[in-house]
C-alpha cells in the first residue's frame, strides 16, 4: 500500500473525469462520488461516520471485490447481447426513471428478503438501542405501531378505525400484512416491481391472509383506482422515489375517501430557510446516494405540507421529525452485507444491488451531518 487506493474508471460505466484528492470530512459525498469517477481517497477517508464503528472507506473496501466482479459480468452481458446499430444510428438511453426502480428492486428484493425478511423500512428505536438483527426485525414492526400512534388512527374496533387500505410502495407486503391483522381491515398494495408483487403473494399466502391482501403492480402517479376508495392511504418509505410530489399527493388524495387520512413516511432532506440552498457538498451528497436507489430530486417534508395545504386544501396536518429515531438502522444494514450471508446475497442480487450496498454508508452519513431526515405527515381529506 502506497497510502493512495485508486479504482479504476473502467470499472464503473461513467464518464472520465480529473482525479483530484478528496477528503470525506471536506466532502461527505465524496465516497460513491470518488469511486465511481476513479478518483483517490486519501488515508483520511478512513475516518468512522456510520454508527457501530464502521468506517466508510472500511465498507466501501469489503464491499468493492465483489462490486469489481459484478460490473464486470454486468458488462460483459451488456456487450453480448448488443446487436450492431444500423449506420449512422446512434443508440440512446430509454429507460425512464419507473423503469429503472423496478429493476432495481427485482434485483434487490431477494437479497433485502434473505437477510432482513418482509419489512423494507427504518426500524423504530429508543434511546441507545443495541441489538442483534432480530432485535431490529422487530423495531421495524414498532415503526408501524409508531406511526400509526402518531397519526391518530384509531384503534381497531373503534369508529373510524380502516376498513380499506392502500399501501403505496408495499415491498413486499410487510406493512399491508400488519395493518390487516391489526384492524381486520381489507388492504391493497401497489408497486412497480413484479418481483416484489410476486414476493408479497407468497408471504401473504402463507400467512393465511391472501384473500384480504392484495398487490398490483401499478404506477403510483396513475392510479387504476376510482376517486374515495380507500379509508387510509399509507406510504412508508417510497415518497422520495417519486418525481413529482404535487402529482403524488394529489393521486393519493383522489383515491381517498372524505374524512380519511393520507399517512406519508419518507426521506427528505433539512429543512431550508428562506432563500436558502443545500450547499454543494450536500447535493453532491444526495446526488450519490439518487443515483444508487433511483430518486429524482428531494424535498423537504415541510414542502410536502405546503402541498396538502394549498394544492390540496387537507385538514389536521401534521409533520414531524424522527431521525433520531432510526440512526441505528443503516449501521446494522451495512453489518449485515459485511457477513458472509450477505456477501452471498449480494452476489445473488447482481450489479445493481451492489451498487445500492455501496452507497449505504453515506445514507448513514447524511443522517449524522443533518442533510437527510426522516419526515412524517399525516391528514385528513375534507369530509
């Protein structure tokens, strides 16, 4: 060792670019940023920014033989299967940002199922949390008990508990599954991936609750839903997937019915003051970590108040603030991708997946500097 770890720009399909040092500490989206542009990282990128002691660079070089070897086969396959364009034709890129995610989640999913089960969300957790992964398992049933709490949903046989519900982003049902067993309710999920639509049949199934789960595999921005079908509308985690929020809202709020509740759970960057831009090294941030998981541009969750507010004339809203409440989460996810099992896994998921592991330390990152939050809002449609 030189002291310099250089990657090689070839391994990653990205344009060629100067190779400047770049110290974490100055830029905290250095790390995918540097890697995948063949940049250097100095000695002092080894510093520890995840929870339990996991350094980024640690990570990111545990993780980076078996990244190596996927993009890789990924290209090789990609070379093979490329017939020669007809002269004078040059192939462009077609594949639209819903297109994009339910690839990454077909290839995903599996991996996220064979180590963590049917919850794809933050866990919940109080103040100095240590646990093992079953521990954590179960912290993520609690962030929807929390949630639910928070929000004001009664309790079940209670007037106004649900009797319908969507789940917008199911995964793979785990939330879907919770909620039906919690209030006897009926509920239906969408997301764009058949992967996880088919995943969530099999849970559902074997839980003997197959009949009052459903899942489709449907845009959440053009809902096959008729307007006032749903008492609850419940989104955890898949709001920063979406490209346009005031058109997210407003669908979720077409479907629901007068007097129900909209529950949005999702990431979001800080709060901004008036005027106020995230600084460079944010975006550059959040620009990484996008590019990995397929988001378009990020908000604040007061930006999504602003939404129901005025677009959409809701009542009760609330937000809130819980990133104190799931920062031990991604150090627990990248722990489990160092283990063998998850090397396996990862192996099984594909490029694509990896690229998503690889970029899990500044997900960690973001909530440790405050650039990313995790945002709560709950509402009402006029009755």
């Amino acid at each position: 060792m030189t002291g310099l770890w250089t990657v090689a720009p070839a391994a990653w399909a990205l344009p060629p670019v100067a190779a400047p040092q770049l110290h974490l500490k100055d830029d905290p989206g250095s790390l995918a940023a540097g890697l995948a542009k063949g940049c250097r990282l100095s000695p002092a990128a080894a510093e520890t920014h995840a929870s339990g002691g996991i350094t980024l660079l640690g990570a990111v070089a545990a993780l980076l033989p078996i990244g190596l070897g996927l993009r890789a086969a990924a290209r090789r396959n990609r070379r093979s299967n490329v017939r020669p364009a007809a002269a004078g034709v040059r192939r462009q890129a077609t594949e639209t940002l819903q297109e994009g995610i339910a690839k990454f989640y077909n290839a995903s999913t599996g991996v996220w199922v064979d180590i963590w089960g049917e919850h794809l969300h933050h866990g919940y957790y109080p103040e100095g949390f240590k646990g093992t992964l079953a521990q954590h398992q179960a912290a993520q049933v609690d962030m929807i008990e929390k949630v639910l709490e928070w929000s004001g949903v009664p309790e079940s046989g209670s007037p106004g508990a649900p009797k319908s519900v969507l789940d917008v982003g199911c995964g793979v049902g785990g939330s879907s599954r919770h909620i039906q067993r919690k209030y006897g309710c009926v509920t239906t999920g969408i997301t764009l991936s058949q992967k996880q639509r088919d995943q969530a049949d099999i849970f559902s199934k074997a839980s003997g609750q197959f009949d009052s789960c459903s899942f489709k595999v449907e845009d959440a921005l053009k809902m096959p839903f008729a307007d006032n079908s749903f008492d609850l509308i419940w989104s955890l985690e898949s709001g920063e997937h979406m490209p346009r929020k005031p058109e997210f809202m407003a669908e979720m709020h077409r479907v629901c019915k007068p007097g129900g509740r909209i529950i949005l759970v999702t990431w979001v960057h800080r709060e901004l003051l008036e005027g106020e831009e995230l600084k460079p090294r944010e975006q550059r941030l959040l620009d990484s970590i996008s590019k990995a998981y397929y988001l378009p541009a990020w908000c604040s969750i007061s930006d999504y108040a602003k939404i129901a507010k005025d677009n959409l004339g809701m009542d009760g809203i609330r937000v809130d603030d819980w990133t104190e409440r799931i920062k031990p989460f991604w150090g627990a996810v990248i722990r489990s991708a160092l283990k063998p099992s998850g090397w396996l896994a990862l192996l099984r998921g594909g490029w694509q997946t990896f690229r998503g592991a690889l970029v899990m330390p500044l997900m960690a990152r973001g909530y440790t500097i405050g650039t990313i939050k995790f945002g709560l809002l709950t509402a009402t449609k006029k009755p």
